[in-house]
C-alpha cells in the first residue's frame, strides 16, 4: 500500500499544566535558576555515559516543534574513539585554515576572550559526540517533499536537546567548523542533509573551566521589549 500524506484531524489537549499565577511565576523562575547553571565546558573527564542516557535526551530534543511538523533533523551519536578521532582530525584541519586568517580578522578578534583555537581534544576526551544534521528535504513515495523551517526547526531542537543534556547532569560544548560536509561521508549519511553542529558531551574534568567572559550574561532589558496593554 503506498504511504499518502496524514490528512488533519484534531485531538484534546493532552497534559496541560493548569497552574495558578504564582505557581507559573515559581516554575518559571526555577527554570531559570536551572538553566542559568549551564556551561560550555572544553576540559572532559573520560567518565563514561550510558547510552539510555543520551538516547533519553535526543528523544526529548525530537519533541520540538518544526515546520508542518516535519522533524527535519538527524542526530548521530558517537561513542567509538576510532571515528571519534576521524571527527577531530577532520575538523581540526578546518579549523587551522580558519585561524591562519581564513576566519578574518573581526571574527578572529572576537574570538580572543574565549580562548579557543585550531586543536580540539575535547573532540577525543568528551565519551560522545553527537551530530546533528539539517535535512534540507525529504521523500515520499520515492518523491522529493519540500521541508519548512528548517534551519528554525532545528535550532529549536538543538537547544531543547542542550537542556535536556543539562538536566541529565551532563556538560557539552558547541562545535562548528566550516565547512562540515565531511561529517556526511563520516557518519554516512544521505545527500538531503546539512550537518550543522557537533555536541561533544560528557563529564567536565575536575579542572574545568569557563572563559570569564562567559559568564557576562546581557541584562533582561537589553534583551526583551514589552508592550503592555493600558490601564
């Protein structure tokens, strides 16, 4: 039987939390406080983490929403040090064109209080890695199918799977050499999707640190503007 398009159909809202103001108020405010706990690390422990873990994260990060409810996202992860040395040495060779100058000099200068530059052993040491890819488009019934919103989409699923990590207990670090096509030929992945980030994650090692800057967070007026209904 060939597979057609879903047609609409609607159900109750399932598991809606009917809280009061201030019950709204405490829970959003101990997100916060939760969240704002969060830090880029790049010392790892080689502390191993269950698989179940990981996979628990990814499946929460595919509840996102997406354009036409498509999911256009692929997340690989990695545990074998083998390809995980394959990802650092590929990613490492871009990234020392990218700080010989092929970054510019802005970029370049903007990247000094972070500290970072062409050598990555997080990319060995972090006990997974995990790639996530953009699919730019699908198929069905052997035919190409235009997908929506796909850069959006999958940024929205990528900060929901760097919370869940979060909450797991878990540390991870953003990674994005230019270009990554090699991670498709890596990861032997199909031609529709764009890889678009590396998570290396794991434990911090006990002599982790953040760059200072990292902690400068911009006030809430700098970063929201509200208009207000009048009295």
């Amino acid at each position: 039987m060939s597979e057609t398009a879903p047609v609409y159909s609607a159900l109750p809202l399932p598991d809606f939390a009917d809280y009061d103001d201030a019950q709204m108020l405490t829970e959003a405010e101990q997100f916060y406080a939760h969240v704002k706990t969060r830090h880029s690390i790049r010392e790892y422990s080689d502390r191993p983490v269950p698989k179940a873990v990981i996979e628990a994260c990814v499946r929460a990060a595919g509840t996102a929403p997406s354009g036409a409810n498509q999911q256009p996202w692929h997340f690989v992860a990695i545990n074998d040090p083998e390809m995980k040395s394959k990802v650092r040495k590929a990613a490492e060779d871009e990234e020392a064109k990218f700080y010989s100058g092929g970054g510019g000099d802005a970029w370049l200068k903007a990247l000094e209080p972070i500290g970072t530059d062409a050598s990555k052993p997080h990319l060995d040491i972090a006990p997974w890695l995990i790639v996530i890819f953009a699919q730019r488009w699908g198929e069905r019934n052997g035919e190409r199918v235009k997908h929506y919103y796909v850069p959006e989409s999958v940024g929205i699923a990528t900060g929901m799977l760097i919370t869940a990590l979060h909450t797991a207990g878990l540390s991870c670090l953003t990674h994005t050499p230019n270009p990554m096509k090699f991670l498709n030929e890596l990861c032997d992945r199909p031609e529709n999707e764009k890889p678009i980030m590396i998570l290396a994650v794991g434990h911090p090692a006990k002599d982790a640190t953040v760059p200072a800057v990292a902690k400068n967070k911009k006030d809430l007026p700098e970063i929201l503007t509200t208009y207000e209904a009048k009295s």
